[in-house]
C-alpha cells in the first residue's frame, strides 16, 4: 500500500508533463530511468546501513502518508524522498548481506535488468501469438535448465513433458495438484472427490494443505506423517505405505504425494530409494495413480552443482518437479519453474480454450510468465556462486561446534544451519526454547542481521541461511559474534535471576 501510494505519486508526475497524458514519453523514461537507477545502485552500495530487519511497529506508515493520493503530481525526486525517508524505514532487507532468515530471495545485477527490460516490453503471453518469443524462449530456457539439472529427458518440451514458468512454488504444486486430481477423477468419475487422498511429511511446506484447500481435496484426507530426528526428518516409507494401505483398504483413493528436498536435505530421495521395488513395481506411483511431485524449491539451485545432483537421484520416479530460480538462483521474485513428465495431465485441467484464444498456433501450454527474468542469469556462474555460500555455511557451522553452549541441532545441508543454545538446565525443554527463542528476538532487534527459527521434534531450533548474493565470510563471522554476545548476556541474566530465588 505504501508503495503502491509511492507508484501512484509517480504516475501522476510522469502523466502530467506538458500538461498532456503521454505516459511513456521514451527521453522522460530516460531521464527518470536514470534517476531511478542511481537510487537503487546507492541502494545497494548503503545497503548495510539499514538494519536487517525493519524495526517500525505495526501501523507506522499510515502515520506518515496523507489520507488520500495527492491531487498534484510531485516530483521523481520528492517520491524519492518519500522512498528514502518513510518506505527504506519500513523494508526488511533481503538483499542485505547480514540476511540469514527463512531461505534467501536472490536479485544480481542480471536479474535486475531481465526484469526491467521484461517491465519495459511489458507484454502478456498467455497465448503463443500473444508473443511468440515468451512461449518459445519459455521452453528453451526451461529445457536449457532441466538440462543444466541433469533431469530426465521426460522433462523436456520435446517430448510429452516440459517446462513452464509459475509465480511461486504454492503454484507449482497447486498446479500439478490439480492436473493429478483430475487425471484420478477422469478415471474414477468426479463424484469420488471426497475420496481423495493426499501424502506429505510434516517437515512439507504449508503451500500443499492451501493448495489441497483450493482443490477441494478434503482435509481429513491430509495425511501429513510425521517424521523425526532418526530418520533426519525424512518421510518413512513404512510409515507411507501403512498410510496408502489403510486408506486403500478404507474405499479411499490415494493419488498424490508430495515429497520435499529440501533444508533437512534428502526427505524424498529415502521415500524413492527405500520404496524404489514397489514403486519399480507400480505399487505407489502407478497402478494406485499416485502423483509424486518433488518440491525442491530451494535445494533445487544447488542441484546444478555436479557434487550435490545425487539429492535429486530418482527424480526420474517422479511426475513433477519444481525449484525456485527466485530464492537462491539469482533470479528476482518471482520465479519458480515447473517441470511435468506430461503436460497434457497439465493441460486437459487448466486449459479454457476459448473462443478468443484460437489462433494459427494455438499452443498447447498452460500460461507461464516471466521468461526474461531466468534467462540472464542462466549464464552466470551459478556453480561458483553457490558453493561459496554452502562453504560460507560450513564455517558458520564449525563457529556453533566450536562453541559448547550451543549445538548444532540437525545435519547441516546446503547452506542452512539449524541450531541452539543449550540452556544451563538442559532436561528442561520449555525453558530452553523460550531461551531460544529469546536469543532470536535479541539478535533481531540489533538489526545486525536476520535470522528465523523453526521446531523440530518439539525443540525451537534457530536457522541460519546464507544466501544473500552480497553475504561474504566477514558477514558471517560478524553475525556469530553479535550470537555470541547476545547468548552470553542471555545466559549470564539467567543465571542472576535463578541466584537471587
Ligand atoms: C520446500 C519449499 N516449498 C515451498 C516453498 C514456498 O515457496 P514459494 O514462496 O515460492 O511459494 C518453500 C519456501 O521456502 C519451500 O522451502
């Protein structure tokens, strides 16, 4: 809304020069381009100066704008202004190298101008005459890149399979959930709905109930299995096939599994591994019709280096595949790519056909979106790149074991950390998450760096990421020292107030 107030502003001054609406007047897009870049580049070179995480309260914004959109225009450098003074306040910044929190959101210089040449065409490509070049490149870029991933060949576009750009990772899988929902349906009829059954462990994202609430699958036909440290928070393929075997023997139709790569690392590559005999004989993946969608929408980038491909080894098993180029692949938000053995499954459930989209070359594709934004950065060295911050993740993890107050509380894969500080009472397990969790609220509030949190077998876990294409070893170092520092005045109160009762 601030930003959109910001925008608004904006198009005002650029409709009203000369006192005439001509909106893209190319020497003014010039002169304001260039102001503008200038104050994202200085957005960049300052960006350590802002805290990491934004620390306004709720509301604050409203406070600073007018009640109502100006009725002059302002000037690009008044906007500017505003950006600096009222918006920069109220931004967490994920491209900051002291962002460690959740999974990283990358831009580069390459993403930035896919996106502003992909701003400044502007074109809609729902439909291959709408802009052949968005279908075409579309595909060759997603081939390109399931290629550069050593996918089967099934995946790509010269086949029956292929590519195709969504928003999100939430969309990739409500996408195929819904080509697997139908594809069920077709064969069993569409009043077996209710019926339907869908498969994930409890270290899968969220996205998969919404995407299930969407789909109408209901949600006491969720089974969400529970997995623990033993196996690393992998989906136990016993404890899977009991599932598919109680709900088959209950009238139920099992039809979708969505198996995760992903912090905790090889959570799906068991479930194919262990269950490779029955799903080699069609047990799961086949004859019962079940839809495997592998979610790999972070540990995904890393796949294209050779050395962590084998997190991926099955995929062949599974139906669908998703990564997302947005979080950790250079490319700016959003931008996850999709990859189906069958696009037609894709296609027979979310093609409309209507009148007003036939045309010569009426391709079959469900709509993408995006197309520039992925194909700069393609040529990078993303290999390099993502090594330095799996390494810079290793030393973050020797920096916690060298340590004995804390403890690295999960194997660490890729470039995340799971950790915790060990409370001076360690059997007690409240006190130590709210310890825990007070240390994340401590860090945070320095604004020194950004770090999130999660719970794994009932213990408040801190997750360190690195990620941000700015983060370098000094970054590192720096935020385990302000750890470090927090943690000792954390456990030094702790000790006070358990000495004064
Ligand atoms: C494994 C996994 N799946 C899905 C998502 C959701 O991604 P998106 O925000 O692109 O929908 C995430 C986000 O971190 C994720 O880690």
């Amino acid at each position: 809304m601030g930003f959109y107030d910001s925008v608004y502003k904006m198009g005002l001054l650029l409709c009203d020069r000369d006192g005439g609406l001509k909106p893209m007047d190319a020497e003014q897009l010039r002169e304001c381009a260039h102001e503008m870049v200038d104050f994202i580049a200085d957005y960049y070179k300052n960006i350590e100066s802002f805290p990491v995480l934004s620390q306004v309260q709720p509301g604050y914004l409203r406070e600073l704008l007018p009640d109502s959109a100006p009725a002059c225009p302002e000037s690009l450098q008044d906007v500017l202004d505003d950006v600096q003074n009222k918006i920069l306040p109220g931004v967490t910044h994920w491209q900051s190298p002291e962002y460690f929190a959740y999974f990283p959101s990358n831009s580069s210089v390459a993403g930035f101008l896919g996106e502003m040449l992909s701003a400044g065409i502007n074109m809609v490509g729902f439909s291959w005459i709408t802009s052949p070049a968005a279908t075409e490149l579309e595909m060759i870029v997603l081939d390109w890149l399931a290629k550069a991933l050593n996918l089967p060949d099934e995946f790509l576009s010269q086949g029956k399979g292929g590519g195709v750009i969504q928003g999100t990772a939430s969309e990739a899988v409500l996408v195929v959930l819904l080509a697997a929902r139908d594809k069920v349906l077709r064969r069993v009829g569409k009043d077996a709905i209710g019926k339907l059954v869908a498969y994930s462990s409890d270290q899968t994202h969220s996205a998969l109930l919404k995407a299930c609430k969407i789909a109408g699958i209901h949600s006491e036909n969720c089974r969400v299995l529970k997995t623990d440290a033993s196996s690393e928070y992998a989906l136990s393929p016993e404890s899977l096939s009991e599932a598919i075997s109680q709900d088959i023997a209950s009238g139920l139709i099992p039809f979708f599994l969505c198996a995760t790569v992903r912090k905790l690392g090889k959570c799906w590559y068991y479930i194919i591994n262990s269950c490779g005999s029955s799903a080699s004989t069609g047990k799961i993946s086949n004859s019962n019709g079940l839809w495997l969608h592998v979610d790999a929408a972070y540990a995904g980038s890393a796949c294209i280096c050779p050395e962590f491909r084998h997190y991926i080894d099955g995929v062949e098993e599974a139906n669908s595949f998703n990564m997302n180029a947005h979080k950790w692949f250079l490319t700016n938000f959003d931008c996850s790519a999709l990859w189906v053995k069958d696009r037609s499954a894709l296609i027979q459930s979310l093609s409309t056909n209507p009148e007003f989209l036939q045309n010569k070359v009426s391709f079959s594709r469900q709509h993408g979106c995006g197309f520039q934004r992925l194909a700069s950065p393609l040529r990078t060295q993303v290999q390099a790149y993502i090594r330095n911050h799996i390494e810079l993740a290793r030393k973050f993890e020797e920096f916690v074991k060298l340590d004995p107050r804390f403890e690295v509380a999960a194997r660490r894969n890729f470039s995340l950390v799971c950790f915790r500080l060990l409370p001076t009472d360690q059997n007690n397990l409240e006190s130590a998450n709210r310890l825990n969790h007070e240390l994340l609220d401590a860090v945070n509030s320095t604004g020194k760096l950004f770090i999130s949190h999660t719970v794994l077998s009932n213990k408040y876990v801190l997750r360190f990421a690195v990620g941000a294409p700015l983060t370098e070893e000094r970054h590192v170092v720096a935020a385990w020292t302000t750890l470090q520092e927090k943690a000792s005045e954390l456990l030094r109160n702790s000790q006070d107030s358990s000495a004064v009762v």
